[in-house]
C-alpha cells in the first residue's frame, strides 16, 4: 500500500514537472509587451550607450581612404607584327606573362620603385590627443636629409615655432636628448644621425602656436614604409581574357592613395618599356659594331676600285667577263650570307659563355629572320623558358630553395645543350663556307684573264658585296628601331584613380546600424529574459489555462492603491466602492457554490504568507455581515496569527485555549466594529498546532458556532508548507484558495490540481487578489499599494518564505 502510494505520488509530480515545462512553451503577447513596457528605462540606456560608443569609435579611429585604377596589360608589339620581325615576347609565353607581370606588380621590390617616385622621404604629422594626423603634401614645412647613419630613420622629430621663420626641433634617441634650432633654409650639420635642412613655407606656418597640437616629421627607411604598406596595397586580376588589373590601395591619407595607385601604373608602363627593350637594344649594338667593320671593308673597296682605274685607266663600261661575274656574284653571295651566319653564332656562343644569365630576348632577336640556323630557335624557347619559371619561383621562394637549385641546374644543362647546337651548325656553316670558297677558286683559275678589265670586275664584284651586306645592316637596325618604338604605348591605364572623399573605414551608416542592432539585440535579450524568467501570476486567464482541475473562479479583487488601515477592512470605509463591488460579486457568486438553507462554513488559504488571506476573510466576512447574516471568523493560523493585531484585541485567549479547555467559546469571541461580524482570535501560539486543528474538540467547537451564526470564516494556515488546514477544507462548504496578482508563482497552481485530485476537495474556488485593473488584460505590475505587505514579526513564523521560494525554483 505504501509503495502503490509513492508511485502515485512520483506519477503526479512528474505531471506537475511536465505541465511547468510547458509554461515556457505558450506565449503570451500581453505579458510580453508589460515586459517591454518595463524594460524601457533599459532599452534607451542601451541604445545611449551604443550610439554614444559607436560616436566615439568614429571620433577617435583613424579614417581609412581607398583608390583604385584599372589597367589593361598587352603584350604585343604592333611595330613587329607591320615590319614582320618576329617578336619573342609572343607565343606560348604570352599566359604566363601575364601572370608574372601580376607577381611583379605585387612584388616589395617594386612597390620600392614605386615609392621612391613619391614625396615619401620625409613623412609630416600632427599629434593630436588620441591619434595623429598625416601631412601629406600639405606640410607647413619641407625637411632636406643627409644621413650619416640609419639610426635617425623612424624617430619622430618634433618641431615647434620660435619667431618667424626659426624654430626648434627635438628628439630622444639611444636614451640621448636632441635639441637644436633651426632658420628657415639653413643646413643643420651637428647632429651625429644627419644633416638636416629645414624650409618654412608659406601655407600655414603662421597658424602653428606653441602649446597646442605638436608637429613632428619621421625620416622614412624605403624598405620599411614599402613593408608596411604592402599589405595594404591589393592587386586583382578583373578579366582573363581582357587581360584587366585592378590596383587597390589604402591609407589613412586619401591624396597619398591616389597617388600611389597613379605612381604603380605609370611605373609599371615605365619598367616594362625598359625592359621590354632591352632585347632591341642589344641587337642594335650588335648591328652598330658589325656596321663599323662593314663599311671600313666597303670604303677600302670603294678607294681599291678607283685606284686601279685612275692606275690603268680602265673603263668600267664593258662586259667581257660578264658571264663569268654573274656565276662568281652568286656564289660569293651566298658565302657572304653564311659568313654573316657563322658571325651571328659566334656573337650568341660568347653572350651564352660569358653571361651566367644570358639576355635570351636578345638571342631570340638575333636568330630572327635566319633560314639555316632556324633549328636553334626551340633550343632558345626552352632556355626563355627555364628561365621565367625561375623568376616565377623566386616571388615566393629563396635562392637556397630545392626547386631554384633545380631550375639552376636545368638552365646550366639547357645552355650546354645549346652551345653544342651552336657549334653543330657552326661546323655545317664552315664546311659550306669552304665549299663556296672553293668554287669561287676554281672559276676565277678557269676565267682568268691577264686583261685589266678582269681585274677590274673583281674589285668592283668585292665592292658589290660589301656594300650589299653594309645596307642589309642599315635596313635590320631600321626595323628593329621601329619595333623597339612600337613598346610606349601597349598597356592602357583603363581607369584613372580619384581622390576619395569619404572613407571606407569606418563606415558611419554601419557603424550606427550596428549600434542601433546592438541596442535593440540587448533589448529584446532583456525583455525576452524577464518574459521567460517571469513565474508569477498575471490573471485568471492563467489560472485556468494551467491547471488541469475545474476550478470555479468566485472573482477578483483590485489592487487598492491607497494605504490599506490597520483593521484590513476595507467594505466598510466606501461601500460603493469598487473594492467593495468586487466583494459582492464574490459573495454573489457563492451561491452558485451552494445555496443551501442553514450555517455555512467557509475556509480561506493560500500557498505562502502575503497573499492577502486574511485580507480576503476579513472583508468577505464584513460583506456578508452587511447583508443582515451573522459572520464569525476563526483564527487558524496558529504559527503567524495576525487578526487580533488588525482588529486591536489581545490574543491572551483564543481558539488555542479552546481547544485545550482552558476557556469556553463564548468567553473568546469578540464583537467587531461592523454589526453582525464577530471573531475569535487564534490565542497564544501552542506547542501542537497541527493535533489541535485536527483533533474532536475543532469540530465540536464549528457546531456550536453553527447554532449561533450564519457563515463560519476560518483564515487556515497556507497550505503550500503545512497541511493542517486540509481536514477542515475538505469539510467546509466554501473553500476558498487566494492568489495575488504579480506575488504568486505560476507553480502555486500546481497546488489547486493537489487539493481537489488528492485531497478531494471538489468544491475549491479561487478569488485573484490585488488585480491592477487599469491595466489591460488585468496589468501586470499587481501588487499591493503602499502599507499593505504586512508582516508576522521576528518572533511569529512557522517557514521562511526566502526558503520557500529557493525550494520551489
């Protein structure tokens, strides 16, 4: 039997336990906008002090400009495609130039080129009181440097006016204090670091005065401000095929972000016509040393020609042998032509010997136009290759790096590789040299003539040929003149950059945003955790919805806002009040209860002290009393009585000193100030409240009263922590369980399902106490005015309510 009672006991709180969780599951948008209206006060402080952060985050961050210009690569030589040079930049090549022209703009060494074109030497500030202020072109002042050590270089250089165009300067320095004066325009030449030259100028030098925001320059190192806004600098490629680049700079200065991003463009066309003609350049020097040897050999045939004439006076004008110098004409021609060849290789054999990274632009623009040694140029290409994957690799290796020394050792056996190749061809070239040679020997025995005329057409055939090769020299360096001009102008500047006039960092739309986000998050995190926290009651309504018993509703009472008298008894201060019009609804409303003829009993609880028990009985009591029926009210709570301190009586003699027969009934009932309303008060506080309650005497004692009165009130003890007062509601005719309004948890409910599921009280009705009525769906800051919340005292008490509500959370 007692375990088929604990089951049925651990069955009901699991029930309860689950019926609790699912509070938290119903939302209830009245009790949700009373937490927002609550949490008001929280919510503009919120949002105060987010703006006010995001104000002062604006105010105090250093401001970050952006430009940008937009740059379209080309790598073809226009000039080269009209005079039909062959242009070694094309090919294969062309992707990963592009890729590499990319590194390159990427790459510190030349964003080092970049910056040195910039007023950067010298950076120029103003300290203010959370950040300084760059200068940028538009200093008061200009500073001139010979640096003697590197020392100097990074040390802020703090200058104040004196009179006029003089003034001072100081620095700490290895511990040291610097102090020197200056005039405008004069070397200052005693300082240990450099030698420093300082120039007033106009704009604003006038403005500047003591004690108030100090100026000070920095003496800048190239290879530390190109680290420091590397990072800053962002290179994008916008469209392959269109071969677009997109060059990204930022700074907390915006002319200097225009100004870099314009110096990286034009640098880039600079450098690349640089380098691009370099390959031109050298076959032009090429070209000038062969044409100095050329025309000697056509000038000492020129002079040979007309000494011999002027010798032997001979004329040109006849043809004897005429057949005989056609034959000898061609074969010396092409003998020329292969000399010439053999000439080329040898050029290329020294460059590719005696450079340890042969210019392969130049080789490739020496093999150009060439019909026998054509076989050499895949060689070239594969060395032209080795070689820029090697620059490639070093964007982001070193040169100790495995693949480097890999890539090195390839180039080497590449190069060897060609050599021979060089040689190869040379020897075939020889071998053809001689050949003609021999030829041109054999005619020139068969043909031979002691005529002058003979002699005469060999000079002038000797002539011919030289100056041939003297003008096929004119015309290659021509073209290559041309092609070299064809490299100003290939790559477009797309878009030109802007001064910013508005940063990107911070953005003031979303830094409020974010503040105005961050106000109303911290807001609604508020409100939603006094919604979820929030376990009091707030109306009817939840009583209803979260009980699963059916609870009959006798009413509610307002919240009274006035101070509340000593006696508690309110319907007899203003009987037309709306107080006292709740009381009779209530008592109105027990007639729906029972309406049966005879003396009523009626028991008044609740779960904790405080929620307006006696209140309730007091004032039922004084309506029903009002009615002409006689009302009597029972102290019950034995462990905190309190109605004889409302009605101003002694509590020497009570239901206690009933029970045990110390005193008769009639001995302890006092009359009240209301006609018809009596009451006995609890008596001394007994050892035994419990078997006093429960013992025969109670009942004979409610019987007796039954033949004198019409309505018999006992204000129970809160059967939230005690059951002595079950016994006596299970027997009454009215009991009642209170509730107050915003002071009663959500959880007390649970007890009204226990006393009529268990306890078997099926007539238990409700009355909500101290209902805020002025505010919709019965309010939600109910509570009793100001001197109600009354107390038991230190030495009254059977719990401890603090106790009480750690135990029920």
């Amino acid at each position: 039997m007692l375990q088929e009672d604990i089951t049925s006991k651990s069955e009901s709180f699991d029930l309860y336990r689950e019926r609790i969780t699912n509070f938290s599951n119903e939302f209830e948008p009245a009790l949700f906008i009373s937490m927002a209206t609550k949490s008001i006060v929280w919510a503009i402080l919120f949002f105060s002090v987010s703006l006010s952060s995001a104000f002062i985050y604006l105010r105090y961050t250093p401001n970050v400009y952006e430009s940008s210009t937009i740059l379209q690569i080309n790598n073809s030589n226009n000039a080269s495609k009209i005079l039909e040079v062959k242009n070694i930049y094309e090919g294969d090549q062309e992707d990963k130039q592009l890729a590499a022209d990319i590194e390159l703009l990427r790459s510190r060494v030349f964003l080092k080129r970049v910056l040195s074109t910039l007023p950067l030497a010298v950076s120029y500030f103003e300290d203010g009181t959370f950040r300084s202020t760059e200068h940028y072109k538009e200093s008061p002042y200009s500073v001139e440097t010979k640096l003697k050590t590197g020392d100097i270089q990074g040390v802020k250089i703090f200058i104040s006016k004196s009179n006029g165009n003089s003034g001072e300067i100081n620095f700490q320095l290895g511990g040291k204090n610097y102090l020197r004066n200056f005039n405008s325009g004069e070397w200052i030449t005693d300082l240990p670091q450099a030698e420093l030259k300082i120039s007033i100028l106009d704009k604003g030098w006038k403005n500047i005065t003591l004690g108030k925001k100090k100026q000070y320059f920095v003496i800048n190192n190239l290879e530390t401000i190109a680290a420091s806004y590397s990072p800053r600098l962002s290179i994008n490629l916008l469209n392959e095929s269109a071969k677009t680049v997109r060059i990204l700079f930022r700074d907390n200065n915006p002319a200097k972000t225009s100004d870099v991003v314009s110096a990286m463009s034009t640098e880039f066309i600079s450098y690349d016509v640089e380098r691009r003609s370099e390959s031109a350049k050298s076959v032009l020097e090429f070209i000038d040393t062969q044409l100095e040897s050329v025309f000697n050999r056509l000038k000492n045939s020129e002079e040979a020609v007309e000494n011999y004439k002027r010798q032997f006076k001979v004329s040109d004008d006849k043809n004897e042998a005429s057949l005989y110098f056609n034959r000898l004409n061609t074969l010396e021609d092409d003998n020329t032509k292969t000399m010439m060849e053999i000439n080329v290789l040898d050029e290329i054999q020294k460059k590719i010997k005696e450079e340890k990274k042969p210019d392969v632009s130049a080789l490739l623009a020496m093999l150009a136009g060439s019909d026998n040694i054509g076989s050499l140029g895949s060689q070239v290409n594969q060395l032209y290759k080795l070689i820029l994957d090697r620059e490639e690799a070093l964007f982001q290796n070193k040169d100790d790096n495995q693949s480097i020394k890999w890539l090195d050792y390839q180039i080497e056996l590449e190069k060897n590789q060609l050599i021979d190749g060089v040689n190869a061809v040379k020897t075939k070239l020889a071998a053809k040299s001689e050949q003609l040679e021999q030829l041109s020997k054999r005619y020139q025995l068969k043909y031979t003539e002691p005529g002058a005329e003979v002699e005469l057409g060999r000079l002038q055939h000797l002539y011919e040929i030289n100056e041939k090769f003297h003008q096929l020299l004119l015309e290659k360096k021509t073209e290559y003149q041309i092609s070299r001009a064809g490299f100003t102008s290939q790559h477009l500047i797309l878009e030109n950059p802007i001064i910013p006039t508005s940063p990107v960092f911070p953005n003031p739309n979303i830094s409020f945003t974010l503040a105005i986000f961050t106000g109303t998050i911290l807001s609604l995190v508020l409100i939603l955790l006094r919604y979820l926290l929030h376990d009091k009651i707030s109306s009817l309504n939840e009583i209803t919805r979260h009980t699963n018993a059916g609870i009959s509703i006798l009413g509610i009472i307002p919240k009274y806002k006035k101070d509340i008298p000593i006696s508690q008894l309110l319907v007899d201060k203003n009987p037309k009040s709306l107080i006292a019009e709740a009381f009779r609804s209530v008592r109105s409303n027990m007639h729906f209860i029972g309406d049966e003829r005879g003396s009523k009993v009626m028991t008044v609880t609740s779960t904790i002290s405080g929620e307006g028990k006696t209140f309730i009985a007091l004032n039922i009591a004084g309506i029903i009393a009002y009615s002409g029926k006689k009302v009597i009210i029972l102290d019950l709570d034995m462990r905190k009585p309190k109605i004889h301190l409302g009605l101003e009586v002694s509590n020497l003699n009570g239901m206690s000193t009933i029970l045990i027969g110390r005193n008769t009934i009639d001995e302890c009932i006092h009359k009240s100030q209301l006609e018809n309303m009596d009451f006995i008060t609890s008596g001394p506080i007994p050892p035994n409240p419990s078997e006093l309650m429960l013992s025969k005497k109670m009942y004979e004692v409610i019987d007796y009263l039954k033949t004198k009165y019409d309505m018999i009130i006992i204000d129970n003890p809160p059967v939230g922590l005690v059951t002595d007062g079950i016994d006596l509601m299970r027997k009454a005719d009215f009991p009642i369980y209170i509730f107050r309004a915003e002071y009663s948890k959500k959880s007390f409910i649970q007890n009204v399902d226990r006393l009529q599921n268990e306890s078997g009280l099926k007539k238990l009705s409700v009355i909500l106490n101290g209902v805020d009525i002025e505010k919709r769906g019965y309010g939600y800051n109910y509570g009793y005015g100001h001197g109600y919340g009354y107390g038991y005292g230190s030495n009254y008490g059977y719990y401890d309510e603090s106790k009480f509500n750690s135990k029920k959370k």
